[in-house]
C-alpha cells in the first residue's frame, strides 16, 4: 500500500542530494512523524471513504502512516524541499526496490492497525477495481518512478510547496526521461494533482473502500528540459 496522499506538519533534519537539488532525509523526529500520520488519519474526505475504511479507524490510519513514513525514512526514499522541511515526498526510481528494511515497518503498520479479514476483503476489493497504472506499467515493462507519499507542513499550506514538492519527482523523471505516476483515495486531491500538472488516466470502484484515482506526468522533451 504505497498510494495514499495528503498534505501534512512536518520536521525534519535533511541531507543535501546534489544530483537533484532537493534534500534526502536522514533524520525525523517522532512528533513530527505523529503528525503525518494524523494529516493522513484525519483528512477531510468530504463524502468519499477514504483509506480509513481499510483500518480501525482514524487514529489505526495515522498509525499506520507512521509506520510507512519509518520505512521509507530508513529505506532512503524521503525528501524535502529545503532544511526548513516545508513538504516532503518519498518515491522510488525505476528498477529501484523497496528492500526488507523498508517494507517490514510497513507490513507491522498494516497488521497491527487493520484484521486479517479486513486487509484480506480490501486486498479483493482492489483486485476487484482493475488493474491500476503501475501494474499495466510493470506488465509492460515500461519505466517509471512511483510516489508513494506526499506531505506539506500545515504553516506552509496554501503557499505553492505542493507544486515545489511535486517539481521534486518531475525533475527527476525529466532527467531520466520517464513519467511519475502515483495513486490517490481522494477526488479532492486528484484534482489538485492535475491542477499541478499530472493526468487522470483511470478511477478504480472499491465498494465500501472507496475509490482510487491514477495520475501520471509525462517528461518533457529533452529540449525543454535542458538535455540534448
């Protein structure tokens, strides 16, 4: 479960990664850790369900978003924008994986915030919605890079750092020549994603789990992004 999006309060201590010009995060605190977790928990879905119908609740859905927020912080794949962590983005580079010092925090999240026979029923239910995007990707053995989380601080809202945090992963697919794709649980927020610049390629039913929505961005041609 890699897809769920929301702006979040975060801070975060940060690495310089030159190649590009974003910072790597080494180092996050509990709280701020916390408080992902409760941006994700506790969104206003308006009248949609939302990733909280796959767990025990609201305060089971940031406990889980902690545990993935501590597999991506250990495995490497969390950015932000500048030292101040106004937003931040974990994704992962094509052919890059998510190894076991990734995924077993994200694993523990899931079991011990949802059932077995929850997980096992939206495990159907997605089955169930088509395959998505990165599935017809992987089938087809098409490159991509994969967001599987996106964050702002709540002080710094409203301010344009969802597009900075975004220009983040399209730089990147631009310098490789290769689309970002993501995916999200919310028509609010996909709108705000294509507003930023991605496309809506596909919208998955799953019943009483709501909907996921697929996105992608395209790179640009190499002469607009500088290359040759």
């Amino acid at each position: 479960m890699e897809h769920f999006l929301a702006d979040s309060e975060t801070v975060a201590d940060a690495q310089q990664n030159q190649e590009s010009e974003t910072m790597k995060v080494t180092t996050l605190d509990e709280k701020s850790i916390r408080d992902i977790g409760h941006a994700f928990g506790y969104y206003d879905y308006e009248e949609e369900t939302g990733m909280a119908a796959a767990f025990s609740g609201k305060d089971a859905t940031a406990n889980y978003i902690c545990a993935y927020v501590r597999g991506v912080l250990r495995g490497g794949f969390l950015h932000t924008t500048s030292e101040r962590g106004e937003g931040y983005i974990a994704y992962k580079l094509p052919k890059e994986k998510m190894g076991l010092k990734t995924m077993w925090p994200i694993a523990c999240g899931m079991l011990h915030n949802s059932t077995l026979k929850r997980l096992l029923q939206f495990g159907i239910a997605i089955k169930r919605g088509g395959a998505s995007l990165q599935d017809r990707m992987d089938k087809e053995r098409k490159p991509y890079i994969f967001v599987g989380l996106l964050c702002v601080r709540e002080e710094y809202q409203r301010q344009g750092y969802m597009r900075k945090v975004l220009d983040i992963a399209f730089a990147e697919g631009d310098r490789l020549g290769v689309p970002v794709i993501l995916e999200t649980d919310a028509k609010n927020k996909c709108d705000k994603y294509v507003h930023l610049g991605m496309e809506l390629t596909g919208t998955h039913e799953l019943g009483a789990f709501g909907k996921l929505y697929d996105l992608i961005r395209y790179p640009k041609p190499s002469n607009e992004n500088g290359t040759v």
